[in-house]
C-alpha cells in the first residue's frame, strides 16, 4: 500500500497533530466567546484551509453557517504570484452578517487581502481572519489577523490540508520538507 509521505522526504515535523488538535480547541474558545449572540458566517478558503475548517467548526458551539470560496494564485510550486483569481464564490448571503475567513496560511497577505476586499463589496457587519498559520517575515501587505493559530518563518510547509505541488495535504502533521525551502 502506498504511504502519505516517506519517513526520510520529511525533515522536520513542525506541529503534530495533538498540537494541532490542541490550537484548535483554543481557537474555537476564542470564537465562541467573541461572537456569543452575532450571526455569523464562517468562509473556508480553498483548498488549503479545508482540513483546518473542518476540524475548527466542530470546536464552535454556537449557531454558524459555513461556506466555502476557492482562490487561486501560484505560478510555482512554492511562489505565489501577485495576481489572485476567484475561482468559487461564497453562496450565503453575508450583507449585515459578522464573516469569519479561515485561511490555512498567511504568506504575502495578498490572497486574504483580495478576499477581504471582495467580500467588503457585499457590506457584511464585520469580516475577521482566522489563520492555521503566518509567515510575518514574507508579509507583503497588511492583513487584519483576530486569531492565528501558529507562526512560521520563511520555510514552505506541508500537510494538515496544505499541499506541495498537490500532495500531502492528508498529511496529520505539518512538516517541512526535505529539499523544498
Ligand atoms: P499569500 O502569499 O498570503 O497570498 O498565500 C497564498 C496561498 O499560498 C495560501 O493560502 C496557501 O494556500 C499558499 N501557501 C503559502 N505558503 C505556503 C506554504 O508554506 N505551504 C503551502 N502553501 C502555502
């Protein structure tokens, strides 16, 4: 059968699936108690987010609804490219609703940046930012953050929903690489 991933193409497991589990736990405390009583609408950003979106709406407790938008923008396997295109919008309704956008990752900022602007047009009350990950020494431009997860450095990472050149998003941990900076 084959594997997720070989023991000897990881270099580093960066956070493990208990950690992960745990951040999650935390997270979703955070936002049962900022948003006790608002309507709010939670946007999964794909395909990144989809694992971390999943396992964080089961940590919410209050009444949400949940959406989902796929944004596209890499010209190489770890380089994003400036330009972002929208290739599945939101289908619920957000004018006049508070809107959690759940990123799996923070780079340049240039994604989340586009999505809150676009989502801006549709006036919801509030739009806030829920990333897994952020990499402050790659910002590009300035994105609000309420909640993140963890911090990295300038090192491209893999797993729990985030891929590299399409693979390892099954992956339970998130790792690095060998080889892929
Ligand atoms: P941005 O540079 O902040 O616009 O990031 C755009 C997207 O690139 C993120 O939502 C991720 O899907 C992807 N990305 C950025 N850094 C990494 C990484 O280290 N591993 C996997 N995907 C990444």
């Amino acid at each position: 059968m084959d594997i997720v991933v070989r023991s000897d193409e990881i270099e580093q497991v960066l956070f493990d699936a208990e950690v992960i589990g745990r951040r999650v736990g935390e997270l979703g405390r955070l936002i049962n108690a900022a948003y006790v009583g608002k309507d709010l609408v939670v946007i999964g950003v794909l395909k990144g987010a989809f694992v971390f979106t999943a396992d964080l709406v089961r940590r919410i407790n209050i009444p949400i609804e949940v959406d989902f938008v796929e944004l596209v923008s890499y010209v190489t396997e770890t380089e994003t490219s400036d330009e972002v295109f929208l290739t599945k919008d939101v289908k619920t309704n957000i004018s006049g609703r508070d809107v959690l956008i759940i990123e799996d990752i923070v780079d340049t900022g240039l994604t989340t940046r586009f999505l809150i602007d676009h989502l801006n047009i549709r006036e919801p009350a509030s739009v806030e930012v829920c990333s897994l990950l952020y990499k402050p020494a790659r910002q590009r431009v300035n994105v609000p953050l309420t909640y993140v997860g963890f911090k990295v450095g300038k090192v491209f990472v893999a797993g729990y929903g985030l891929d590299y050149a399409g693979k390892y998003r099954n992956l339970p941990d998130i790792v690095k690489l060998r080889g892929v900076d």
